[in-house]
C-alpha cells in the first residue's frame, strides 16, 4: 500500500456525440508508481491484486491512466491500457494484460491533473505485477531431424538472406521470445510486421553494441492465417544473420490438451505443459474395438474399462474403433440407461473414433438426454475424430398454414407436419403440453425474422397441441405472441431436455477434449461443464445434417469453470436456444452470530420448483478457495457492493480482506432479491477463436463471467444478440461481466426477433456486442427496458473491442453500459439493413430520437461508461440520420481519435 499526497482536479468537460476527434487538455502527468522489467525477465505480463481508491476528501475527481512502454524501434512505443476518472470515495481495481514486455520496458500509473494546485488528498494504491500464460508455438531455428517434437514446419518461410515468414496457425496475441539477432560483420536493419503491413518494429544492428540486439518483439493479435515477416536489408554476398527466437501466444488460461495423427496411423498427444512435444501413444496401449452387426454399447463401454486397468503411471492408453466402420449402440437400453460412456477416475485415456460413425439408436432419444461421454473427477481424456448420427430427432416440424385471432392474449396455430418429421404427439409431446417456435422457412436452423424465440403453451388450452381430423394436421395454442406468427413460415415442437449431449464434466475433472468431433445427431447440447476446468472443443461440427432443422435443442455449450471452455475451429449451428452461456454460481449471504465483521456465512441459491429462490447446501470447498475474489451484488438496484478477497473458507464461513457494507442477508420470502454473491473466478477466463456460429433462436455467446476472449469467429443468422454480456437477477445468474476482450469477429444479419426489436425481456439495446448491468425491475421507472438499467454503477469493467467487421446490422453494432476503461478501436461498419418496426422502438429513446422525431441507429452506443478510447472506427454507407457514435448525458472522460465516416478507400486509393 502506497499513501501519496495528490493534485486537486477540474472536473471532466461532457462528451459530446459527434464523430470529430476529442481529446483532454494538455497536462503535465504525475506518476505515482512505476516499474520496469529486469535483464533477462521478458514475457507476457499482467497485473493482479490491484486496488486504488480515493478519499472522500478529494476537491474533484482525480483522472487515472496506467501507459505501457516498449523500447527499441517499435513503430507504437507506448499504449494507454487502463483510462478512468475516480470520484470521491471511489476504489477500484486495475488488473490488465499488459502484453509482451522484454526488459527494459515499463509501465507508468499516472494522475492527469489540470491544476498545479497541490491538496492533501490521499490515494491508496496497491497491486502485484507478474508474467502470465506463454505458450511456445514453433521455435527458430528449428530441428528438422528432431523426433517427438512439433516445430510446425510447413508453416515457414524462410530465405537466410531477405526475410523469415511464420503463418500462424490460430487468431492469437502473439509475441517474439527470447529472441535474439547478430549482424556477421556487416551493417543490417532487421524489420518485423504482420503479412504486407507496416513495420511493427524496426531494429537497426548498427546503432547496437558488437551488432547484437534483442528480437523479443510483442507482436499484437494476429489473425489465422497471417503471416509473421522477420525481413533483412542484405544482399545474396553477404552472411545471413545469426538469429534464434520462439513463436510464442498468450492465453487466457492454459493450452488445451491436443492430439496428432503420427506417421503410424495412431494418435499421438500433446500436453498443455509442452505444446510443442508430442507423446507417444504405443501400439500395445490401444484397445480395438471389434465391429458386430449388432449393437455395440457394451463392447465400448468394456474397453473403456480394460484402457482403465491399463493405465498406469503417466502413460496414455486409448480405445479405437475400426476406421470407416459403423456402430449402432442404445438400441438394447431402456429409459433408464441413458449415458452411454462414463469414465469416473479416469486419467489418459484417449478414445479415437478413427473416422468411424457411431449410430446412437436409444428408445427414448426424443424424448430425453442420451449422453455420450462424461467424466467425473477425470484428467487428461480426449474423444476424437468420430462422426455421431441418429435415426430420430428430439423435435416435430412443419409448414404454418393458419393463425387464428388472438383471444385473451393466446392464438392458436394450425400447422401441417413435414415429411419425414417425427410426430408432434407420439413421438415428441404426448401429454400435448409443448412449447412453440417460429422458423424461416427458406433457411433451416433460423428462426423467423419478428417471432418471440419461443411462445409457451397456453395454460387456458388443455391439451395445448392437439390433433385434427387430419393426421398430418395439428393445432397448438400457445400465449405470449404480440400477433407475430405469420402464416407460411415453419413451426416446430421440441423436447428441450432430449438428444444426444456429446459431453458432461464433473467432479475435479480437468483437460477433457473433444476433438474432430462431426455431430451429425440432434441433441440435448455439446457440452455441459459443471465446475471443471481447461475443457476443449477443436475442430469440432455441430450442425443439422441434410436439410434438418436443429443442431441442438438447447444450450449447445452451457456451464462454468475455474478455467473456461476452449473453442476453437468449430462450427455450431441450428441451436434452439444459446450457443454458449457461461455463468458463476449464485450465492447467498445468511444471518450469523455477527453481522459485522469479516466473515460471512454463505449458501448456495437454489430455485425451488414454485421458482422461490432459497439458501441450499454449503459450498463445497473447491467452490471457494483462499485467494479467491468474492462479489457482493444488490439484484435490487443493480449496485456492486464491494468485493473481497478469501482469506480463508471452512464449511461455509468465508473469511474476507475486508468487511462489505449494505449486505442484505436472505430471510425467509426474501427470494431473489436479498444480497446475492459470485465468486468471479469460478466462472472465468473462456478462450473463442476460429469458428463459425449461426443461426441461434437466441444469443451467440451468453456471458456472466470474466475474462473471456473472443477472437475472430463468424456471426450470422443469430435472432439476438451475438455477444451478449449481462448478469440475469431475476433468473438469478451473474456475475456482471468485465475483463472482456473482443477482436477481429464478423457479424452479419443479426438481431431481428421480436424482443430485439422492441427492447424486451432481456434485451436493453439491440446490438450485434451489448453489454451492461441488469437490475431487477425498477416499478417507479415505466414498463420499458430503463425499468432494468443502472445508471451509476461500472460493473462491466475492462473492455476491448478491436478490429470487428460488422455487416447487414440493425439498431446498434455496439453498445456499452456500466462500464471502466473501455477500449474500442479499428471496427469497420457495412451496409446497415433498414427495419422500420426496430426504428419505431428506438424513436422513444432521447438519445436516438432524430430531429425529425424518427428513430436513429447508433454504431457506437455508449452509456454510463467512465474512460473510453474510440480510435480509427470506420462507418460506410450510414443513412445521414443515423450516427456513428453516441455517447449518453453520464459518459466521463472519453478520448476520440481516427474515427471516419463515409466510403472507405481501399489501399490502392
């Protein structure tokens, strides 16, 4: 802790909501901490455990800014990574990727002051810095006669003389390690970039002692594909340089654990503690699997156990099933064997479908979870390269061709059932209690432009679907519909909880990966992770075969974990719910002997079967663990608290760094809106890149969590929000999301189902990335979307939003509301579509009501946001109503830069 006398400030001037540039008065900075990195210490670094808070004695707020330095040649030699205004009695934390530093480099924490007036004011500042995940992808110069090692060869370029090109195989931050370069005697620039761009650093051996110099370079995020240029001023006379270096990327969380194909037809692994070491699987470790012309549950399920026997040690065992082969299994189960592989304290297994098809072929599929694979209290297990089918989806579907009136708030549907689809009654509802939904009909897996994402059977209507006289024709009266289902487009009947669940972890189980899975079988959902960590899902395809209509029934990917879900190179398409939704675990605070000092008595929340939300059991001891950060929210007004850290935890008592003022402790018919509490680092730290989502009824990615990363993926066909970041009190689910980090994505076509639309349910602003704080409702405040926001709290803290590609959007690209330093750069906006109904809803906010009294669209929508950089977005083909950038009545210290709206030159302009 550092107690330091301060500056008294002028407050911050209104952002205005205009594209032209803003920056703050010229300053003279005062730095109150420093540090720079040691000889020989370069890396990744972050920093953690960060508190600054100031008095309530401040004359006016205090402007905070945390600039990161880098020596050498760089083209950008510093980056403003953390921009905030504190307030009086504000406290805050500042933990933040800091990139690639080599020594030398350091970071300043600054007050910009704009008086020279000196006050007591004191600051209490505090925090640890420290490297964080590197992970090594390829080294220079490589061996090419070296066994078990990955050096990605065929992913270089090299010419001694003129210049070295690595094309990187993943979207990652990116950076040169332990990287170093001589001349051999002659003078030589050495210059580094990213495929044909300008130089990111240009090093200059002249000007370095005896021609020698450092190539550790932080190389920024690099898109799949690109490539790396390390590029040399010598002619074909001169020596090539000396140089060696590693390719190395930085990551949320840990690499996830890989498998290889070898040269000898087998799996190999790769570890993440050594990504670039491939292990041996033996040819003696593998059990075949025969194949029989009857069912083949049970010879799967026996090999699993005899791969179990076998392991011992740290060596790898696996099960493999014949290559092209088929296997039936489930059709010799009843209803009460429904999960096909269970491996319970099982370590290095890898299961390899060898391009096999597995044929699930259980008796009530449609009509309850089949799950795969699941693991409880298991490490290092992979399930790869297998093709899963089913004989009968979990759903019914077929044409609308009638909607009667609506009549105390129902209508009724008449709809004629497809070819080939199962019966809505036998097959998928019997008891004729069923929910709706509206699909495109020209576009399977989509759900229809305007439509609720789902409309509940009707309560008054007993059976809610029915039959006719028709056996091809079926009514289905259902509530919730605001005149929405338009004759013509599909209506299909589900079973949420039915299909196939390709995996299910539990317990302490960590490092499970599918990989090279193509799921072909409708189901319950990829995966459900439940409190586990470093779980994987590469090159993975989840999608409807033929012309089918859903991939999943609900969640594709839904739970939590210490160290969240990988994704990467996936498709995941046709999802009758959320693609992914990530959440912490609610708690609750409940009276104890002492109210008032540091140590509290926690409950899980459960939702009881009449919805009341009550304290259940005591948090298991890996739910909160010492070093842990605790957050208090009131679901009531949407305010945080406070937070602290776990010092210690026993059977439910956690002691904390500090006491938290305002706890609302749960008392009977509380419900959910007593003090509610998440541990932030039970649900975070998520890593998306390199895959394709498409066509969900609802959100893309679901986030109550933090530090996530979400890189370049592709967006489309999504009825809401394709980024979705807010806590659900009423649900409830948090916590609020921060720490999130968003880049080179594309969203095309999204957001047009009917609570987009009319900012309903959930939904507050209609935006391809929305992000805020969600209250539970406010009476006083109307019975529209405000009735939900929180306008003085930053609880979304810590956001970047690079280099997006937004097109065929509607309403806003992006919105940000309750949130501390706020970085949103290089986005480029294309083609908005006109939708008269979204416009209509958006005429009734001030902030987007033209002059005219017409509702404006807003790229850029920001509220109740403290600390913002908006630098080099671009905005082409914008109605000259609509607007580039807005900024709300309480956004404070924001900075505009770049910014460009109209055609966008190409290169050769």
């Amino acid at each position: 802790m550092v107690i330091l006398l301060l500056a008294g400030l002028v407050p911050e001037v209104q952002a205005s909501d205009e594209i032209a540039n803003q920056v703050r008065t010229p300053t003279v900075p005062q730095i109150i901490s420093s540090f720079t990195v040691p000889e020989g210490q370069g890396g990744f670094y972050e920093i953690v455990d960060s508190v600054l808070g100031v008095e309530q004695a401040i004359a006016a707020p205090i402007d905070f800014e945390l600039i990161v330095h880098r020596k050498g040649g760089y083209a950008r030699s510093q980056d403003t990574v953390v921009m905030t205004q504190l307030d009086r009695g504000d406290e805050i934390e500042f933990d933040v990727f800091l990139g690639y530093l080599d020594s030398g480099d350091h970071i300043d924490l600054l007050l910009i002051t704009k008086s020279g007036q000196v006050t007591p004011n004191v600051l209490q500042i505090d925090y640890n810095v420290r490297t964080t995940t590197q992970i090594p992808v390829s080294v220079f110069p490589f061996n090419e006669t070296a066994e078990n090692t990955v050096n990605v060869i065929e992913n270089w370029t090299v010419d001694r003389h003129s210049k070295l090109s690595f094309q990187v195989p993943n979207s990652g931050y990116y950076a040169l390690h332990d990287g170093w370069v001589n001349s051999i005697g002659e003078p030589m620039d050495v210059a580094i970039s990213i495929d044909d761009n300008e130089p990111l650093r240009l090093i200059r051996l002249a000007d370095q002692p005896e021609g020698r110099a450092s190539l550790s370079t932080n190389l920024g995020y690099v898109a799949k594909g690109s490539s790396i240029n390390i590029s040399f001023n010598l002619g074909e006379e001169a020596s090539p340089p000396d140089l060696g270096f590693t390719v190395i990327e930085w990551a949320p969380r840990r690499a996830p654990l890989r498998v290889h194909r070898g040269a000898d037809g087998y799996l190999d692994v790769i570890e993440p503690e050594n990504p670039l070491q491939v292990v041996d699987v033996p040819v003696e470790n593998w059990v075949d699997v025969p194949v029989t012309d009857g069912d083949s549950l049970s010879a799967i399920r026996q090999s699993f156990k005899t791969a179990q026997l076998m392991q011992s040690g740290e060596d790898y065992v696996g099960v493999r099933l014949k290559a092209g082969a088929t296997y039936k299994i489930g059709s010799e189960t009843d209803g009460r064997d429904s999960e096909a592989f269970k491996l319970v304290n099982a370590k290095r297994i890898i299961f390899d479908g060898n391009g096999a098809t597995m044929l699930t072929e259980f008796p009530e599929q449609q009509r309850q979870d089949t799950i795969l694979f699941s693991t409880n209290d298991c490490q290092n297990i992979v399930f790869a390269d297998l093709t899963v089918d089913d004989v009968a989806p979990p759903y019914a579907i077929g044409e609308i061709s009638h909607v009667g009136p609506q009549t105390n708030g129902n209508q009724t549907v008449t709809f004629r059932m497809d070819e080939n689809s199962a019966h809505p009654l036998n097959d998928i509802r019997p008891n004729g209690k069923a929910n709706g939904y509206s699909y495109n009909p020209q576009i399977p897996g989509r759900l229809a432009e305007g439509s609720w994402p789902h409309y509940p059977g009707a309560r008054s209507s007993s059976p809610q679907l029915r039959a006719t006289d028709d056996p091809k024709v079926f009514e289905h009266t259902v509530t919730r519909t605001n005149n929405s289902i338009k004759a013509g487009n599909k209506w299909l009947v589900k079973n949420k909880l039915a299909g196939v669940i390709y995996l299910i972890t539990r317990g302490s189980s960590e490092n499970i990966t599918l990989s090279g899975i193509n799921a072909l079988a409708c189901g319950g959902g990829a995966l459900r992770n439940w409190n586990t960590s470093a779980i994987n899902i590469l090159n993975c395809r989840f999608e409807p075969k033929d012309r089918e209509w859903l991939g999943a029934t609900s969640d594709a990917v839904h739970g939590r974990g210490r160290e969240g879900v990988w994704i990467e190179d996936t498709r995941l398409v046709g999802v009758c719910e959320d693609i992914m939704n990530t959440y912490g675990l609610t708690m609750l605070v409940i009276p104890d002997k002492d109210n008032d000092d540091n140590t509290f008595a926690i409950r899980l929340g459960k939702r009881q079967k009449d919805r009341k939300f009550q304290p259940s059991a005591i948090p298991p001891q890996d739910y909160i663990k010492a070093g842990d950060r605790l957050v208090f929210f009131n679901p009531k007004t949407g305010a945080i608290l406070g937070d602290a850290i776990v010092k210690s935890y026993q059977r439910g008592r956690a002691t904390l760094s500090r006491p938290i003022d305002g706890i609302d402790t749960w008392e009977k018919g509380d419900d959910a809106t007593s003090t509610v509490v998440y541990n932030q680092d039970l649900a975070a730290r998520f890593f998306v890149r390199d895959s394709y989502f498409a066509d969900s009824m609802r959100f893309g990615i679901y986030i109550k969590a933090q530090g996530g990363v979400i890189f370049n993926n592709h967006f489309e066909g999504l009825a809401s929000s394709p980024i979705f970041a807010a806590n659900e009190p009423s649900w409830p689910e948090g916590p609020p999301a921060n720490h999130l980090w968003i880049q080179g994505n594309t969203f095309i076509h999204n957001n047009f189902d009917y609570c987009t639309r009319n900012r309903e349910h959930l939904i507050v602003d209609p935006a391809n990335i929305s992000i805020y704080t969600r209250r539970l409702k406010d009476v006083s405040a109307g019975n529209d979307f405000r009735a939900f926001t929180v306008n003085d709290q930053y609880s979304n803290n810590h956001i970047k939003i690079i280099g997006n590609t937004f097109k065929q959007w509607r309403g806003m690209g992006i919105s940000v509301r309750n949130a501390r330093n706020v970085f949103i750069a290089d986005n480029l906006f294309l083609n908005p579509i006109e939708d008269a109904e979204l416009r209509s809803t958006l005429r009734k906010d001030s902030d987007l009501r033209t002059e005219n009294g017409a509702g404006a669209y807003a790229a850029i929508y920001l509220n109740c946001v403290n600390g913002a950089q908006l630098v080099g977005n671009q905005f082409q083909d914008l109605p000259a109503t609509d607007r580039p950038i807005v900024t709300s009545s309480n956004v404070v210290y924001v900075e505009k830069s770049g910014n460009v709206s109209g055609p966008i030159k190409s290169a050769s302009q």
